[in-house]
C-alpha cells in the first residue's frame, strides 16, 4: 500500500493587499455580477478571465428554466475567451458573486465540479497553470493552479 498526500496551497489576502493587476481582474467579476441573468436562483456570479496579451474578458451565469440548461460564470467567461482568442493563454480568474440580499458573498465563492475540471483543461491546453482568485468581503483566496481545485481530475483524454 502506498499513501498519496496532496497539499494546497491557498493565499488569503485582505482586498487591500492585492496587486494592481489582481485588484483590476476583481472588479471586472464584481461588475460582471450585475449583468448576470439569475432569475431562478438569485444568486449572481461574475468571472473574468486575463488573457497572456494583459486583456480582461468576463462572464457570468445564465440561466434557464430548464435549469440544466444554463451555465455558470466560470464557465461563460472561459469558453467566450477561448471562443474568442483561442490563440491567447488564459493566465488568471476572478469570481465574485452577489446573493438575495444583492450584497457580495462574506465567504470567497468556489467553483463547482463542472467548472474545475474546466479549469484544468484550460490549463492543460495553454501549457501553463491558471490563477484562480475567489472573492468575499471576508478576503480572497487566490490559488497558483486550478490544480489546486481538483488535485486528482479527470485527464484521460487531453
Ligand atoms: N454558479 C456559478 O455561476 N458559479 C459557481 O461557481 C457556482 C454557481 C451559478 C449557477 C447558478 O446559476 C447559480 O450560481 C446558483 O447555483
């Protein structure tokens, strides 16, 4: 028998101490938040994505009331970037979201299953590891590799 131990590595930083860039990618998710179409949940996430030329795209979720239908944010922003400039390495995400009470989330959101394994296939495709910062009034968290988010994905096939 042989253990396997995988270590995260999260940085939680008060909004005052991120960098210019990183602060710059937060409030493109928090504005993202407001375009967002959630009439079913309410709850209203913004991403925004960095692309390897310095430009900023965002998204954020749509829904549907065939539920399984809409997407999330992650997920809306990832695949307009590379829909987009899939020639531009996606070097960074910010998630930000809003919930019934319209105000940002006190804990950092986190991105569900489906969009992780996104995550790491954006990374696989680019060659090169995906920041992913995660905000909440209380801090954001801010992970080197979306690897983080998924230490044992599904690989298989990329
Ligand atoms: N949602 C996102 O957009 N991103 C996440 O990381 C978690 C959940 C969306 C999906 C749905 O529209 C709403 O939030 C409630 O789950």
């Amino acid at each position: 028998m042989k253990e396997i131990v995988n270590e995260v590595h999260i940085v939680c930083k008060d909004e005052s101490e991120l960098s210019e860039s990183e602060h710059e990618l937060l409030k493109e998710a928090q504005a993202a938040t407001w375009r967002s179409y959630a009439p079913y949940s309410n709850f209203s996430v913004g991403a925004a994505v960095r692309l390897s030329d310095g430009s900023i795209v965002t998204g954020n979720n749509q829904e549907n009331c065939a539920f399984p239908s809409g997407l999330c944010a992650e997920r809306t922003a990832l695949f307009y970037a590379n829909s987009r400039y899939p020639d531009l390495a996606v070097e960074a995400i910010c998630i930000a979201a809003r919930g019934l009470d319209g105000e940002f989330t006190r804990v950092p959101i986190s991105p569900c299953g489906g969009c992780r394994q996104v995550m790491l296939e954006v990374e696989h495709r680019f060659g090169r590891p995906l920041k992913v910062m995660m905000y909440g009034t209380d801090g954001v968290y801010i992970l080197q590799s979306a690897r983080d988010l998924l230490p044992v994905g599904f690989e298989e096939l990329v």
